[in-house]
C-alpha cells in the first residue's frame, strides 16, 4: 500500500461514520486540522492515478502542519467542504468534480 493510499483510507475511515471525529472546541463543530486533513486526503484520492501522486498527496497533507486541532471553522463553509471531500473519496481517481464541490474547486 502505498502512502498516498493509507493516507486516503485512513481519512475514509474517519469520514464515513454520521459525526466526525474530531478535536473541536466542542461538540459538532469542526476544527481547521480536521477539515484540512479530511482536505487533503480528497485533494489525495482525486490525483492518486497521476504520475506525480505521491508528491501532490504530500504537498496536500503538508498545508495541514501548521493548522489548528482547537480552532473552531465557521459551520456553513465546514459542511461544505466536508461535504466535497466525502464525494471525492467515494468517486475514482480522476473522475469529474461532484455537484458537492461547485464553487470549491
């Protein structure tokens, strides 16, 4: 398996239950790092059939350092994005945007 791939299904596996996991300041909120990493783990799968996979996977997963594990996101632009992330990681590589992610990509 490679890295891009673990990284992809570990975020799968965090996503696909009704309410994150996550480390918000409270309950059914989002934080920036678990928005960011269920992020990359999208931007992940929708370029792993590329040549250069594994490098777009790590520039993806690398924006996540300096994000915050406490710092709420605002609700209505968490959803969406998580929302967009969560079509990505059930479409295939290379597939066309999902309808979840109009405006965001």
């Amino acid at each position: 398996m490679t890295l891009a791939s673990a990284f992809v299904a570990a975020v799968f596996l965090s996503v696909s239950g009704a309410k994150p996991h996550h480390a918000g300041p409270k309950p059914d909120t989002y934080s920036e790092r678990w928005l960011c990493d269920l992020w990359a783990g999208a931007q992940c799968h929708m370029t792993s059939c590329e040549k250069d996979a594994r490098d777009r996977c790590m520039a993806s997963s690398k924006q996540c350092n300096n994000t915050s594990k406490t710092t709420e996101v605002p609700k209505e632009r968490a959803q969406k994005m998580s929302a967009c992330a969560r079509a990505i990681l059930q479409g295939q590589c290379g597939a066309a945007k999902p309808a979840e992610c109009e405006g965001l990509l």
